[in-house]
C-alpha cells in the first residue's frame, strides 16, 4: 500500500509560483496514476491534474491548463505540481491522490483511493 505526504504549499503573492510535492512510500508507486485535486473553503473537492504510470499522459483543469504542470519521478517516488501565474482563485487545500487504474487515466476523485493530507496554497492578491 502506498502512503502519501505532500509538502511544498506555502503563501505567494498574485502571479507567483510554488511546486508542490507528493511523496510516496513502498515499491509500487509506479504502479499508480497519480493526481492533484484541491478543495477551497466552502467548495467541493475539484480535479486539478492527473497524469498515467509512465507520466506520458497528462489532463488538466481548464482553470489550470497552460499555467500548471504535473510530472513525475518514478525513481523518488514523487509526482509534483509546478504552478506558475498562481491567482486568488487557486486558493486551497491541495491533495494528491494515487489510483490503481492507469487506463483512461482518472479524472474523478472517486477513482482514487489512496490521499495524501493535504497542502495549503494561499495566493494573496
């Protein structure tokens, strides 16, 4: 079983730039898709961006396309979140996520199983 501890979340001023990671322990973390989901106050849980076993395959939010980027190292066992032109409106709790079904990658909160404890993302304006 896979455990999950992200780090890297922190306070940023409009336009700034933070890169989450996702630390993963045991052996078989290549074995997972991962994804990135956020939760801000008073909202449900939204998918930010999910990527395959092999990091070849990539969905994103279209809140979030073009600024964020998702990537992973399988040799670490980390997947990461690179966020560039952070706005107010990424404000929240960011968790990753780690799903046993690579194909199609999942989208969905649901298909994931495995969460990290989240990360806080302010981005003050």
């Amino acid at each position: 079983q896979v455990q999950l501890v992200e780090s890297g979340g922190g306070l940023v001023h409009t336009g700034g730039s933070l890169r989450l990671s996702c630390a993963a322990s045991g052996r078989t973390f290549s074995n997972y898709a991962m994804g990135w989901f956020r939760q801000a106050p008073g909202k449900e849980r939204e998918f930010v961006a999910s990527l395959s076993t092999s990091g070849g395959t990539k969905y994103y939010a279209a809140s979030v396309k073009g600024r964020f980027t998702i990537s992973r190292d399988n040799a670490k066992g980390t997947v990461y979140l690179q966020m560039n032109s952070l706005e107010p409106e990424d404000t929240a709790v960011y968790s990753c996520a780690a799903s046993a079904r690579n194909w199609p990658v999942p989208t969905t909160a649901r298909e994931y199983n495995i969460w990290g404890q989240g990360t806080q993302v302010t981005v003050s304006s």
